[in-house]
C-alpha cells in the first residue's frame, strides 16, 4: 500500500505491526460500484482478505403495515456471512451476532438517507460476507452505503466505516483478525465524512482516556481514506468528478 493510504497522525510508539503495517495503516483496499446486474444497487469491497457484497432493493412500496412509517421511508438491513467465510465452516442462517450486526447497520446508515423522500416505502440492503478476516461490520457498513449510492438513492453523504483499536499494547488503525481477537481493544466507527458526524461507535475492551482518544482519531482517519475510495468506485462506475 502506498502512503496515500496511510494516516498523517503521529504516535511515539511505531513498531511494526504483524502484517507489516505501520500504525496508521490501513490493510489494501478496493471498492467496486455496480457489479450486480439483477439488483437496484449494488458494491464489493475487499480491505485485507474481507471479501463483501452489497445489493440494494428499492425505494418500494412496503406492504407489512405494522413497519410502514406515513411520512418516511424505512431502511432494513440483512447481514451474512456465508458457511465458507470463516475456516471452521459456519452454520448457516442468522445468528445472535449477524442480526446485531444487521441492526446496527440500518442505524448507521439511517442518517445518511433522505428517507423522507420516499414515503411509506422501504429500502432494502443484503449484505453478504464471503470471506472474512476482522472488521467485517465496517467492511459491510462501507460497502451499503456505495451500494445505495449505486441505487440512486439521495444521500446527504456516503458513511464510512473503520476501526482502530490496541494490539501488542500500541494504538492502531483496521485492526486485522488477529489483532482482533488477540488485542486488547477493538473500536469500530462510522461516520460521514462531510460533515463529521458518526453514526456508529461501539467498543469492546479497554482504553485509557488518552488511548481512546488516539484510537477515535485514528479511526475517524481511515474512515476518511476510506470515503475516498467510495467516491472513486462511484466515479469508475458512472464517470464525472
């Protein structure tokens, strides 16, 4: 990865990372806009070895009345990661992490759509995970926002997503799957890099005030490289500036 891709933030511990990553690096990213045929919109992201789909469906006429909203469109959201993802095969279907994974996700999304545009409607987003190497929620997240973007669906900005975290005792940005599961801290956010605002924090593990900080700063960074990459693949896609 060149050092386009790398953060300008500075740390007094930069060792290197297992993969060979500084600090503030993020694993090679590509985004693609448009690779699905059958669906209104639609996206792949790969970041390290996360191989992620995103499709798009509607704005529809939502039929299921106890979910129609008057005056709004609602957003619904399904994430997936398929049986082969991960190295032990998963069982398929939805499980207690997918469905929290899907609702956090419509959340993070939600504040980005103009859904008042499109009343009594819904939209729907399939995410599917079809190899997984840590961060997957924010390759997801990352990924339906190109795909509504692809969709023509009006959007104050697109959402990135990104986290930072503590593996080996150093603050670091897009934490892979072993500095996930091994590390001591793991904060993935999403935001709209436009404006600023974050749609999504969450958190696990701990953090001093000063590491929390560093990481949030980090993350906010990577989100930012991110949004760059979303608007190249919209403009590899439907060309213009």
């Amino acid at each position: 990865m060149g050092d386009s891709n790398k953060g300008s933030l500075v740390a007094s511990d930069t060792k290197k990372r297992p993969d060979g990553r500084a600090f503030d690096e993020l694993r090679p990213l590509k985004i693609e806009a448009g690779v699905l045929e059958r669906a209104d919109g639609s996206a792949y992201v790969e970041i390290g070895d996360n191989k992620v789909l995103a499709a798009v469906y509607g704005p529809r006429e939502l039929h299921v009345r106890r979910l129609l909203k008057p005056n709004m469109a609602i957003l619904r959201c399904r994430y997936n990661m398929a049986p082969f993802s991960v190295e032990d095969r998963k069982r398929p279907g939805p499980d207690r992490r997918s469905v929290e994974i899907s609702k956090i996700t419509a959340e993070a999304l939600n504040p980005a759509v103009f859904l008042e545009k499109f009343p009594r409607s819904t939209i729907d987003i399939f995410i599917e995970v079809l190899q997984a190497e840590g961060g997957t929620r924010c390759a997801g997240i990352t990924a339906a926002s190109v795909a509504l973007a692809d969709a023509g669906i009006p959007m104050r900005d697109m959402v990135a997503a990104c986290a930072a975290g503590k593996a080996d005792g150093q603050v670091v940005m897009d934490l892979s799957e072993w500095e996930d599961k091994e590390g001591e801290a793991d904060l993935p956010i999403a935001m709209m890099p436009r404006t600023g605002d974050i749609t999504l924090l969450q958190m696990d593990g701990h953090l001093t005030s000063d590491e929390f900080e560093q990481a949030l700063d980090l993350a906010i960074e990577g989100c930012k490289i991110i949004s760059e990459a979303q608007k190249e693949a919209i403009k590899n896609r439907y060309g213009g500036d």
